[in-house]
C-alpha cells in the first residue's frame, strides 16, 4: 500500500519559515520524481515545485528563489523548506510521487501564515 505522509505544516507569521517533510513508503522512492503543490482556499490547487531522480529541480515563480526542495533516498523523504513566507502562502500542502508506474498523493498538510 502506498501512503505519502506529510508534515511540518503550522501556524507562522510572515516572513518566517517553515520545513515541510513528505514520507513515501510503499514505493521505490528513488525512482520517483517527487513534487509539491497547494491549494488555497477557493483556489484550485497549484503546482509548487519539483525533484527529479537525478536530484535537479524546478519551481513555480511564486516561490522560486524563497523555496527549496530536497530528497532523502535513504528516508523515502522529500523536503520543502519555505522562506520569507506570506499571506498568500497560506493553503494546503500535498506531496505528489510521479513515476511510470503512476502517480500518487499525499493527504496535505496545512501552511497557514498571518500575523
């Protein structure tokens, strides 16, 4: 059974900064390019940034260069760390797993930023 488990979500006021995790088991993680994306309330959900299996990434605009995203092999975990963060970061979170095989979802975690 394939389960992605997020966490590190929370209540953070702007400008602060938040580790988001996302442990895969269930599948053969390294083989798995692994991405974050959100929802707003109201909003539909958006694609937040990626991983590849070779490690290379890339990010949507709205947090390139205040995100990062990384991957642990050897945890089946993928990372978001999250900086500078504002208002309108406030969603929740979900890990996505992507492969040949298929893709799978997380159950999200909340990111909620206000003052």
């Amino acid at each position: 059974q394939v389960q992605l488990v997020e966490s590190g979500g929370g209540l953070v006021q702007p400008g602060g900064s938040l580790r988001l995790s996302c442990a895969a088991s269930g599948i053969n993680f390294s083989f798995y390019t692994m991405g974050w994306y959100r929802q707003a309330p109201e909003k539909e959900r958006e694609w937040v940034a990626q991983i590849g299996i070779t490690g290379i990434t890339t990010y949507a605009d709205s947090v390139k260069g205040r995100s990062t995203i990384s991957r642990d092999n050897a945890k089946n975990t993928v990372y978001l760390q999250m900086n500078s963060l504002k208002l309108d970061d406030t969603a929740v979170y979900y890990c996505h797993a992507r492969s040949m095989s298929g893709d799978y979802w997380g159950r999200g975690t909340q990111v909620t930023v206000a003052s």
